[in-house]
C-alpha cells in the first residue's frame, strides 16, 4: 500500500510487512500491534493541534504587551539537575544560555569580580557587556575605575525575544503526534518525542525517515523531531521550565506524571493530559481516586464533567507545591476519555488562592440535588487580602428536597474549566482550515457545546434522571429550560450529556418546575415512601411559566449545528495495549482472544 499522496509531495512505497496510516499531513509505518495507535483519538489530536495554534497566537500577543519578565527561574551550577549531557539540552537552550546555567555561584562571583576592574584591555569585561541567561539579558556596566570601592554597577533584564515554541510528547508511541506538531504547526523550535518503548523509539525514527522522503519541506519540519527514550518523569524534572508545551497523553491515569508536567513546563506555558482512567475518576472506583488524584468521587449523572474537576484540582495541587498555579482554557470529556489544556504560571501570590478554586460536594442519595461547599475563601480588610477557611455547613444533615442523607465527596474544581474566549477563536480557527482537521465534525461538535456552557455553574442536573426520581414522564428540555429561564435564572446544555442542564437556579426551584409538570401531567401513586414520593408530597413555592423563550434554544440548535455526532464507525473507542496480538492474527486461522479488546472477545 502507498502512502496516500498530498500536494506537491512523491508517493512512496512502505517496507515490506508495513502499511502506511495517514492522518492530517503524517503518514505511519504501523506493522500489527507492535506500537500503540488508535484511530479514535484523532479527535484528541485534532483538537491537540487546534488548541496549540491558539496558544500560539496568543503567546504572540503576550509577548507583545506584556513587559514582564517571564518568571522562569530554575536551579543553576551545582543546583541544576539538568545532566550537562542531555542530548535534547541542545535543542531547548543557546549555547550561551546553557554555559549560564552550568556557572557555579564562585564563576559568577569571578564574573563579576572581572567585569568590576575590566577597562576594556587584556579580554576584560567592557562597560556595557551583556551576558545572555535564560531569563534575559544581565547587564554589568563600570565606570572605568578600575573596579574600586564606589564604582557604581547596575543590572538591567530586558525580556528576551520570543523564541520558536518548544514541545514535549511525553509518551509519542508511533510518534504520530509529535509528526503532525512538527508538520503542521509553524513556529515551531523542536518537538521532543520521548518514549520509554525501546520499540516506540525505533517506529518514530522510521517514521521520522519515512514522512522527510516525502518533500523539502517535510525533510526540513522532521529535522525538528528529537528522540529521547527515557522515562518522562525524569526527562521533565531534569528540564525545569524548558518546554513552552508539554503533551501528556498515557494509557491510563496520568497521576504520577503531574509532579514532574508542572515543573517542566515554561512560564505562561501549556499542559496538556488525557486521562483514560474514567471508571476510577467517575465514581466506581472511589479509594483509587483518592489515592492517584486526591479527590473522592461521587456516583452522579455529571461523572464525567466531575472527572475533568477531579483532575483540574489534582494539577493545580501539584502546581501549588512549586509556587504556581493554573488557569484552564479547554477542558473536554470525549468518547472514553477526558482531556484539559491549562496554562501554567509560576506566582506564590496566586498559588494561595488554590483552597478558593475547590470545593467539597454534597450529593443527596435519594434524588439529583447536590450542593458545592469551597474549601477556602478570601476577605479584604484594609487593603489587604487575608486567606480564610470556608463557611459551612452548605447543607443541613438530610437532604432538604427529599430528607434522605448526602454523601460529601471531592474536593473538585469548582472554577470554570473553560477560558471563553479561548473556545470561541479556536472555534473559528477549525471553521476557516476545515480541510486541516481529519475529525473536524467531531471537535467542531464539541467546541459548539463548550462555546454554550454556562462558565460558572460548577456540575448538571440530568433531566431525565430527576423525572425518573417522580416517576414522571420528563418534560420536553426546551420547555424545562424556558420554565427556569422564566423563573429568573440562566440554563445551558453541558457538552459532557446532552440531557444535562447547567444552571444557577437552586435545587429547589427545579423541583418545584417538577412539581408543576406533574400536576398537569399526573403519576401513579407509590405505595411505599420514597424520596419522589416525599418531593411531591410538597407544594411548589415556585410556580413554573411554560412560556417559550429564545434562550431555551442555543444559537447552534437554531442554525441546526450538529452537537452530539454519532461515531463514525463501530468499535470506537479504547484498543488494546502496544505488543498484545491482534485478534485473528492466529496462525491455522485461530483468533487470538487474549490481546482483543472486551468487546471483541466476546463478540
């Protein structure tokens, strides 16, 4: 099989026992399972792309207003843990910047001690010389004195160009990721694509070789392409704010990764983690949650939005301990898997205000009501911010709804998981390079229905799952909507359900709605009591207006929008670990069941 063929490029013919998979403007050698790959995660790496081109605009922009130095102080001479012989160190750094780094605190003392008496002569410092660091350039000037007691030196930093951005793929498998940044982003300094596989690095090399015999312009983007086989934990503790992005994308949970993700990565720089662990971050697996994420899971209808809050507060948390903190920009569940893109700055100011971005979650077990207690806040007392203890408790000990008792679970991000603006220019990129994107129905769908999230109402109610605790047939959503629309508060779908409803309205109000849909649209009666039973047996306070109202319609559901899109074939989802035997790749006509997925085994 050839390699599908692009514009201005040759046609090249695999090695035998290969055949090529073309995604985006990358093109891999895959040869059975032998090296990871999974079709399905092209809307991951779709929107892996998108989302790095709008970091890199507004990187530019940054760059432009902010006069600040970036904060990227890290350990120098005998405090350094960057190994001197780091074979990617060249590629991140200057040679100037690296001898920086490498100076002990005596060299420097020796520096400046010659750049005090230099007059210019015999290889002395001049007044004026510049030295170049990381951080940006250190300035020593003399007044021609010799160095004596009196001379006047000052440092001048000014912020250093921006320089081309820099990439780690933690875990590149085939490298397929790693080929589409260096092929399909401009800008770019080096993508490092690291992978503890000795077989993984040996299939980005071939693929590396096979995507340059391609064109000029391939050959030249893949020279951009570093290798590195070591363990990522490592390789991101060794390179403290070295990258400008840093893609992590495990088989599993990445909790042990994030450690070492927070300290990698630049000032102002992005973090971007899947995680494919959902049965433990959506509530089956409550101990294992606590123990990778620090966080207690609930069994809810919003498991899946709670799973990206359970690992947005587990990032921040290990942001905290180094004096830095994160900002989310896109956080997304999607088919098996949930992914968050945050921005990382380095501020022990802003690091404190990390108890104010969590909060604990008390879920009444009888019905859908749930209530948000935030684990700290802030007051303001002379010009002062002072960092308290939140207040509680949020909730009395039974359920107020229904009586039944709550179970307290997190604490969870109870932030806004998305930066609007953010979602609403990376949107518009996608639309204008539609072309660009091999799984553009799919992130175009779900930058829609994060572009219409409510930004701060933390969770969702389900709909259908309310209506069930009545014993009710649920009423039409735009009509639920509108009712709460007209109830005085704001409703929006979530991109997570479609059945979800966010909105700020309290717990009561939407029984109450409830309530008045069943006395128009009456149940049967139950004979025991149960927490329907106990809702119903209240009379609303808040009486629902049916009324239709625009807002009970999203923009994208007016222009017809596609939303929730169907998979584009079956088995969508998770494949088997790299190495395991593909099924019916037995010999004698056997299939292999022991590396097939669930499904597969017992199909």
């Amino acid at each position: 099989m050839a390699s599908p063929h692009l514009d201005g490029e040759k046609t090249l013919d695999p090695p035998e026992g290969f055949t090529v998979l073309q995604e985006g403007k990358a093109r891999i050698l895959q040869r059975e399972n032998d090296v990871f790959y999974n079709k399905a995660q092209v809307v991951n790496r779709d929107l892996s792309l998108s989302v790095m081109r709008q970091f890199q605009r507004v990187r530019v922009r940054e760059h432009e207003a902010d006069k600040r130095m970036p904060k990227n102080k890290r350990g120098k001479g005998q405090m350094c843990a960057t190994p001197r012989d780091s074979p990617i160190l060249p590629h991140l750094m200057s040679p100037e910047e690296i001898e920086e780094m490498f100076k002990t605190q005596l060299m420097h003392e020796g520096d400046e001690e010659g750049a005090g008496a230099g007059t210019g002569g015999g290889g002395e410092a001049s007044a004026g010389a510049t030295v170049g660091t990381d951080a940006g350039a250190r300035t020593a000037t003399g007044d021609g004195d010799g160095g004596e007691v009196g001379a006047e030196r000052h440092v001048v930093r000014e912020k250093p160009p921006l320089r081309p951005l820099r990439i780690l793929e933690g875990m590149a498998a085939s490298g397929l990721r790693a080929i589409r940044y260096a092929r399909e982003l401009d800008g770019v300094g080096c993508v490092v694509a690291n992978d503890l596989d000795p077989t993984a690095i040996e299939a980005i090399k071939r693929n590396k070789t096979f995507n340059a015999g391609h064109s000029t312009d391939a050959a030249a983007r893949m020279e951009k392409v570093v290798c590195a086989g070591t363990d990522v934990r490592m390789l991101m503790m060794q390179h403290e704010k070295m990258f400008d992005a840093v893609d992590l994308d495990p088989y599993g949970t990445p909790s042990t990764l994030l450690d070492g993700a927070v300290q990698a990565v630049a000032d102002g720089g992005l973090l971007l983690i899947t995680a494919t662990d959902m049965a433990v971050l959506c509530g089956n697996n409550g101990e294992v949650c606590w123990t990778k994420y620090g966080s207690y899971p609930l069994r809810a209808k919003y498991c899946h939005e709670q799973a990206l809050r359970i690992l947005l507060a587990s990032i921040d948390a290990a942001a905290g301990r180094y004096k830095r903190h994160i900002v989310p920009v896109l956080s997304v569940s999607v088919d098996f898997y949930i992914r968050c893109f945050v921005r990382v700055y380095t501020s022990a100011k802003d690091a404190k205000l990390a108890p104010t971005k969590v909060s604990y979650c008390y879920q009444c077990v009888g019905c859908d009501t749930y209530a948000m207690q935030p684990v700290g806040r802030t007051a303001t007392k002379g010009g002062s911010t002072k960092f308290q203890p939140g207040r509680g408790p949020a909730v009395p000990q039974n359920c107020p709804n229904c009586g039944w008792v709550l179970n307290m679970g997190g604490p969870f991000w109870s932030d806004p998981i998305h930066d609007p603006a953010w979602v609403s220019e990376t949107k518009k990129e996608v639309e204008e390079n539609k072309s660009t994107y091999p799984g553009y129905d799919k992130i175009h769908a779900l930058l829609t229905t994060v572009e219409e999230e409510l930004p701060d109402c933390p969770l969702h109610y389900e709909i259908h799952s309310m209506s069930q605790c009545l014993k009710a047939t649920p009423p039409p959503m735009a009509l639920f909507r509108s009712a709460v629309i007209n109830a005085g508060y704001r409703v929006s779908p979530a991109h997570c359900n479609p059945l979800a409803v966010k909105t700020d309205a309290p717990s009561e109000v939407l029984w109450d709605i409830l309530r008045c849909w069943v006395k128009e649209h009456p149940v049967k009666p139950q004979k025991d009591k149960t927490p329907g039973s106990v809702i119903l047996g209240k009379e609303p306070t808040v009486v629902a207006n049916w009324t239709r109202v625009n807002g009970a319609f999203t923009k994208a559901q007016r222009d017809g929008v596609t939303r929730f899109p169907n998979n584009p074939e079956e088995n969508w989802g998770p494949k088997m670990r790299a190495g395991r035997p593909m099924p019916g790749s037995g010999s004698g006509g056997d299939e292999v069941k022991h590396g097939a997925t669930k499904k597969q085994r017992t199909q």
